[in-house]
C-alpha cells in the first residue's frame, strides 16, 4: 500500500535562483509558499531550494519552514544553480524539477493545476515538460513555437492546453520538467550560463523526440529584462544575450537561420531599441554582431565564444 501512495504522490522539487535579492523580496518564493497550503493532502510533496548566486554573499536571516538554502558566493550563474537542483532532485527521488526566477510571480492555484497536469502526463513516456502561460508588461511571451527557419514566433490561443506536434520553447522560469528527461541529455548545458539556457534545453529534448504539455490554463507573470533595457538590463547583459543568440544558432542551425538572424539584429536596431530608448551602446553592440555575421566565418565564432569560456 505505501508503494500505491508513494507512485501517486507528486513529487516536485522547485530551485528558485537569487541573485542580489534576500530571500523575503522573492516574488516567487512568496507567491510559492502561498500556493503550497492550497494542494489537497497527499497530491504533492514540494521540496524548494534556495539557490543564491548573489556575489560575495548575502546575510539572509530566518528562513521559512522547509526552505533549503545554497550559497554560490562565487556566482556560478543559472546553469550551475539548475545543474545542482537537478543532482539533488536525482539523490532524493524527485520525479519533477521547477525552476523559477526571483522576480516570477505565481497564481494561488499554481502548484495544484501544475500538479493535476503531471499526474495527466505522468505515463507518457514521450512528454518532458509541463509549461504554463507567461505574460510580461501584459502579453505574452512564452510558449511558443518557431515557424520554418526561425523567423516568426507562433503563440498559443489563449487558455490551449494540450500537447503540440510541433516544437515548443518556454522561458526557464515556471517550466516543470521531468528529472529523467534531463539527466539522458546531460543536464543543462555550461556553455550557456545564462541566456537562452532555455532555448538549449528545449531543443536538445526535442532532439530526443520529447514533447512538452502546454499548460495555458496555468497563467504566471514575469519580467523580462528585455522589456525594460533601462531599468533590468545593460549594454554588458544585452551583450551576453547577443553571443548567446550567435552560439546558438551557430551551434545548431543552419546557414538560412544566420541570414534570419542578421535580419533580426536590422529589426531591433531600426524598431525596438528605438521603441525602448535604449542608449547608443546598444545599437553598437548590434552593429558589432551583425558585422561578425557579415564579415567572420562560423568556425572563427564559434571558436572565439570557446574561448571566451575558458
């Protein structure tokens, strides 16, 4: 009898990543501890660990009841946060890792609809992930899928909830996916430390021919720091974000895709960062990007994003 409860428990362990924030100014964890009292006894076992890249340290003071804490003074970045969420979900059993962002903010229902759904896809041995509907500054941003060749988003009728045929791509944060999944692709990826850390995971799953659960009854807000270039990010962040984009698609895509993306440096260089009022540095680093596509080969890239990681 204790083996039927224990396979129809849903358990999920949830790394919320800090960075330069205490603790009680996370709006995932509040919003997270809020959900937990609303799932009925014996749904869910939720274990949420603190993942704290702030550097140098922080004093956090008392933590809530239950809440693990992990200090990284020296800021190992998302992937390494996600990377030792996962070894830990993997020692003590989890079948679910959730990652959340800081700043992510949750709906009361969220833990007890996110885990109707795992316990709906749970014998589905093709399906890796449950994400749920994400809007920032009032619409939405993810999932999505990407139409041929990369060059327009394809987003989900309001409320969808189902499976799609079709690749599906979600933000990092507030995506559920199954611990198993992760560990046969080796977990989260050093070579993206930060940005598009998601857009790795969920290709090399669809590589595994993986699907994703679109959660659209499931509605999370989050700030993007794209959104807001002048008050969430940097010219060195919006950088960050560029060698990504050009790793990425130099990684896995092909010679169609770098043409896209050259045409999308052009479009935020003449329409949004105009929209933003993003500062000069910006359109440079743009500039600079759209020169190394123009005038530098993939290998020259490719190896000089490999160097930057040593």
């Amino acid at each position: 009898m204790a083996n039927l409860i224990d396979q129809s428990l849903v358990r999920i362990l949830v790394v919320i990543v800090l960075y330069k924030m205490k603790p009680d100014d996370s709006a995932a964890l509040r919003t997270l501890l809020a959900a937990i009292p609303s799932l009925q006894n014996g749904q869910a076992e939720i274990k949420v660990l603190l993942y704290d890249n702030t550097p140098g340290g922080q004093v956090v003071g008392v933590l809530p009841t239950g809440v693990q804490y992990k200090a990284d003074p020296e800021n190992g970045a998302l992937y390494t946060a996600c990377n030792y969420a996962l070894e830990v979900a993997h020692e003590e059993g989890f079948e679910w890792l959730l990652t959340l962002n800081q700043d992510t903010t949750l709906p009361m229902d969220f833990l007890c609809k996110l885990c109707n759904a795992a316990m709906f896809v749970a014998p589905m041995h093709n399906v890796a992930g449950i994400v749920p509907s994400i809007t920032s500054n009032g619409r939405v941003v993810s999932p999505f899928t990407l139409m041929k060749y990369w060059t327009f988003m394809g987003h989900f009728p309001n409320g969808f909830v189902g499976i799609p045929l079709r690749n599906v791509y979600a933000a990092n944060s507030a995506s559920t996916i199954k611990v198993t999944a992760l560990k046969a692709i080796g977990g989260f990826d050093p070579r993206f430390p930060l940005d598009l850390i998601d857009f790795d995971v969920n290709y090399r799953l669809h590589r595994q021919d993986l699907r994703f659960l679109v959660a659209g009854n499931i509605h999370v807000g989050l700030e993007l720091s794209t959104d807001d270039l002048k008050r969430r990010s940097s010219p060195g962040r919006y950088k960050d974000y560029l060698r990504a984009e050009e790793v990425f698609c130099d990684e896995y895509l092909g010679s169609v895709v770098s043409i896209v993306v050259m045409l999308k440096l052009l479009y935020r260089m003449g329409y949004k960062l105009w929209r933003s009022g993003a500062s000069f540095h910006y359109y440079k680093l743009c500039i600079r990007f759209l020169c190394r596509r123009l005038f530098y080969s993939r290998k020259y890239r490719m190896k000089s994003w490999k160097q930057s990681l040593c």
